[in-house]
C-alpha cells in the first residue's frame, strides 16, 4: 500500500510539473504590420511536431508566392479577413504533383476566408490547391484555375461554403472529402 501511494504521489508530483504548450498566434501582412511579410515564413516558424495549435492571420492583400506546408508542421488554422480581399496566387503550369500554389501535408489544417489561384490559363495543368494531409477543412475559401483547380489528393477533407472554379477537371485526386454548401 505505501509503495501504490508513493507512486500516486510522484505521478502528481510530475504532472503538476508539466506545463502545456500554450497556443501560438502569429500574423501577416504585406505593409510590415504583422510579423512576416510571407505567408510561407509563417509556415516555417511553426514548429516541426507541433502538438498545440496555431493560428495564422492573414491580413488583406495579394500575397504572390507558393505555400507549402509540411507533413511535420500540423494543428495549422490559416484565416483571412475575407476570401476577396486575402488572395494568394502564382503563375506556373506542368505535372500535376509540382504546380500547386497551396500545397497541404500536413494534417489537421484549417483554412478560412483565403482566395487561392493558380493564374496560369487555359493551357496546362495549373493547380490551385493540393491536400493531402488528413482531417484537413476549408470554409469560406475560393479555389481557381482552369485545369486541376483542387487536387484533392489523398486523406479526409471537409469543403464548407467555398467556391471551387475550373474547366477542366476541377476537382481531382483520391481523397475521402465531404463538400458542402
């Protein structure tokens, strides 16, 4: 009995020790405002096997550079003031698994309130978003190209109220998603 309470005792000895990782918020915005200027230096100031979550805000703007977030980078929630006036865009066209503007491996990301585009046009395949990480959601989110707009490519995704426009293929991939207006 002495050695069940004392090992009770340093059970609550060691858990009144830990302290949770308290949750991380960072901001961006082009005019210098926020802290990074890039979408991506956000990304990469997550820490790698993060376990809390993070919030990025993206501030109004057209934010011209390809995000890429990483496998090891989860628990991302990346929001917009509002998807007409948060706009992240590039311009490049070729094989599927390379041209995506908004790249997702990670799993448990949320995106809301972002326009994402690939400006390419009507030639090639231009991807807009690609995910394939698992448990990720959109809301709100505006996804364009002409060909292989979303490549929804391998795990569980949720799409709420967001507006999904291409011409060729526009929605692609293998993925388990629920789409919802």
């Amino acid at each position: 009995m002495a050695m069940l309470f004392f090992y009770a005792f340093m059970v609550v000895g060691v858990l009144s020790q830990a302290h949770p990782t308290p949750p991380i918020s960072l901001t961006v915005d082009q005019s210098g405002k926020g802290d990074y200027t890039k979408i991506q230096d956000a990304i990469d100031a997550v820490p790698s096997n993060n376990v809390a979550p993070v919030s990025i805000w993206v501030r109004p703007g057209v934010y011209q550079e390809k995000v890429y977030v990483p496998a090891d980078k989860p628990f991302i929630k990346m929001s917009g003031t509002n998807a007409e006036q948060t706009i992240v865009t590039w311009n490049q066209a070729g094989w599927i698994n390379q041209t995506a503007v908004f790249a997702v491996w990670a799993s448990d990301f949320t995106g809301r309130q972002l326009t994402i585009q690939n400006t390419y046009g009507a030639v090639g395949k231009a991807v807009a978003l690609r995910v394939s990480g698992d448990r990720a959601a959109f809301y709100g989110c505006r996804i364009l190209s002409y060909q292989d707009t979303l490549l929804d490519d391998t795990g569980r995704h949720y799409y709420n109220s967001c507006y999904i426009e291409g011409a060729t293929d526009f929605i692609c991939g293998n993925a388990a998603s629920f789409f919802e207006v």
